[in-house]
C-alpha cells in the first residue's frame, strides 16, 4: 500500500522539528513551497507575455523559529553547510544563502522590521534542473519570515518581493512566473497568468492526466548568463521596433502582422528571439483554449511547436532535452513533450495519460541512458497547492 501525502508530509515535518530541534535547542514552526512545471509560455513572462505553470509535488520546507537580536541563522540539509548574517548589514555572499538574505532585505526594504531567526532548510525540489528551485527557496523563506509577524501581507506581495530579491540582490534577471506559481498554485490546475496585469485564470486538467518531468540530469555551464542575454535580445527588439511604434513597451502590444511587416527592421537574431516570443504569446493564449475544452491533441500540437521554437528560434534547448522530446513522442499515451524552464539542460514537462505512466517512465529511461550512458530521473506529480504552512 502506497503512503498518502498528507502522511509523508506529515512524517517530513516531524522529522525536520527533530532536527531543528538537535540544531538549535528549541521548537519551530514550518513551511514550503512547491517547484514548479511550465506547461507551454517559456520566455515571455519577462516580456510582459502569458504563461501557464503548474506547481508540482516537491517543496522546498523551511523551519523557523525567532530570536530577539537581528542576527539570521540558517542551515540547507541540502548543502550540509550553516551560514548567517546580520540584517543590518547584508552582504551577498556569492552562495545559496543569498536567496535569503535577498528576500530578508526586500521585506526589510518594504517597511517590515524582521526579528532574527535560526532557520533549517531542506528541499525537494531538485537544484538548478529548471523546475524552479530558487523561487521555492525564496517563497518558502518569505512566509517563514512573515508569518512569524505578519500576516496582512498578500500572496502576491511576496511573489514581487521574491523576484525583487533575485533580480537586485542576486543577479538574476528572472520574470515573475515562478515566484507567482509557488505562491498560487492550485491543486488539479494550470494557472494562465498575464505577467503584465498578474491577472490570473486556473485551467483544471482532465483527471486521468499525470504531468511526468524528465530530468536529463545535465545543466550547462553559464545558464544564467545566456539567460539574461536572451532577456537583454528581446529588449533591444523592443528598442528597434519602437522607432516605427512609439508608444510601444512589449512585443505583445503588435499584432502578427504589425511585427512580420516590420521585422527585417531587426538584426537576423534580435530577429528569431522577437518571433519566439510572439508565437510563444499566442500558442499560451490557444493552449488556455485547449485545455479548457480537454482538446489534449491541439495542446500537445502547441507544446511540439513550442519546443521547435525554443530550440531553432530561442536557441535554449539542448542536445539532451531534444532527445528527451524526441523519445516522449514515441509514446502512446502521452499527449505532449517540450522542455520547460529557462532551458539549457535540465528537464522536460510530458502530459501522459495515467494508465501510460509507468510504460512511459519505463521506456523513456531505457532509451536516453542507451543513447547517453546517462540514467535519467523521470518524476510523475499532478498539479499542486502553492506555499502555505507545513503541518
Ligand atoms: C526561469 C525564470 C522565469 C522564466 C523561465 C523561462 O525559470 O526564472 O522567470 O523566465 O526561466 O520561461
């Protein structure tokens, strides 16, 4: 007989206050946030675009307890490693902790006076394989922090000063789609969220429906920094196409005719990023559409040509993660397959029928570790609730 969650969550918190409590002498109260899937909408949440993630079951828990000075204690089981710092005085510290620290300083700068904390941290969601690790960390951090005080802060509050954190005090120019998910998520449904207005419509998937991710379990070097030239490529578009459109802030603002009719106005990549994020743009709009009618062959139709875009036009996939696609496709039973993240390794997202999982997990496996020598991980979840306090 399998273990229902709420008993593994159960069991995962009364062993995280054991540990708190070996660490720190004293009793904690927890929370998480979930990583996250994103089912089609890749590299448009920067660009003011739609996307739809969905939160997956792996969270990130924090246990907290607070302390009257203003120094901040954390320990990660994940990198076996204790660091602090003080909140008077943050300094990034070029490590995991950073996420931290941001997202204590940007509460901070908001107007909220934190106590101290010792904090123990340990994460399920697999680290820097595009399943959202960091804005898990950020977000089960955030309400760990607040929650402590103050509870009128809103779930879409904390979402913001998460990307602040990540974008000011770490470095990364990341859009607002992850922080948003693993504040919102929703058991059973993909979120389509407008990352201009944050307008958010949940998407209930069929039932016999497992979202599987395949972890090609390789990231390549300088993710971050391909990452933020993308983002900086479609600025530069925008800039370029203002010239003809002066009002114009976001590619989404042009009609597909406006931008084809003025698109050798670009330089040939400023070209292929711009047609990646307005093709991107309407194929989250049509999969919202899909999806609502459970038309699972027109959305997996969305999600190959999403993947055709990321790959030719975007140019963020990798060797692995197309051949992931590649042998996903030849499954009966799973509808969908394209990667899902910032890109550059890491993993793909696979909407599989139910009955097919275990085949799928079965075979997919077989294959890439023949044609790489590398064993993959292959993971089944449904949709999941977004942040909240642990049991
Ligand atoms: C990363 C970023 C997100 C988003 C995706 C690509 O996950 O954190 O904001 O840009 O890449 O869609």
């Amino acid at each position: 007989m399998s273990t229902s969650p709420a008993a593994l969550d159960a069991s995962r918190c009364a062993d995280l206050c054991n540990h708190f409590r070996t660490l720190y002498g004293e009793a904690c109260r927890i929370y998480r946030a979930p990583g996250r899937i994103n089912l089609i909408g890749e590299h448009t949440d920067y660009n003011n675009g739609f996307v739809m993630p969905a939160a997956i079951r792996f969270y990130c828990w924090t246990a907290i307890a607070t302390s009257k000075d203003r120094t901040v204690e954390v320990y990660s089981t994940n990198f076996k490693e204790r660091r602090s710092f003080h909140l008077d005085h943050p300094q990034p510290q070029r490590n995991w902790c950073d996420y931290v620290q941001g997202v204590a300083l940007m509460l901070e700068e908001s107007g909220i006076r934190l106590p101290g904390a010792r904090i123990l941290i340990s994460s399920e969601v697999p680290i820097g394989s595009g399943l959202s690790s960091s804005a898990a960390l950020e977000v089960a951090t955030g309400f760990a922090l607040l929650d402590t005080q103050y509870k009128t802060w809103n779930r879409r509050q904390l979402a913001l000063a998460c990307q602040r954190a990540e974008n000011e005090f770490v470095g990364t120019r990341c859009g607002i789609m992850d922080q948003v998910i693993a504040c919102h998520g929703k058991a059973d449904h993909a979120l389509m969220l407008d990352c201009r207005s944050l307008e958010q419509r949940f998407l209930r998937f069929p039932e016999n429906l497992r979202l599987v991710i395949c972890n090609t379990m390789v990231k390549h070097e300088n993710a971050a920094g391909e990452y933020n030239t993308r983002r900086a490529e479609c600025e530069e578009g925008v800039r370029l196409l203002a010239r003809k459109f002066p009002t114009l802030k976001s590619l989404r603002d042009l009609t597909r005719d406006e931008y084809e009719n003025f698109e050798k106005l670009l330089p040939p990549v400023i070209q292929k990023r711009c047609r990646h994020v307005m093709s991107e743009n309407r194929r989250v709009l049509a999969a919202a559409g899909a999806l609502e009618k459970q038309d699972l062959r027109n959305l997996g139709a969305l999600m190959a040509a999403s993947h055709h875009s990321l790959r030719h036009d975007y140019e963020v996939s990798s060797p692995e993660l197309d051949l992931m696609v590649e042998l996903a496709n030849q499954i009966q039973g799973c509808y969908g397959a394209r990667m899902t993240g910032g890109g550059f390794g890491g993993c793909t997202v696979n909407v599989v029928a139910a009955e097919t999982v275990s085949r799928f997990q079965n075979q997919v496996s077989k294959e890439y570790k023949a044609r790489t020598g590398i064993v993959p991980e292959i993971y089944a979840s449904t949709a999941c609730e977004g942040a909240g306090v642990g049991q």
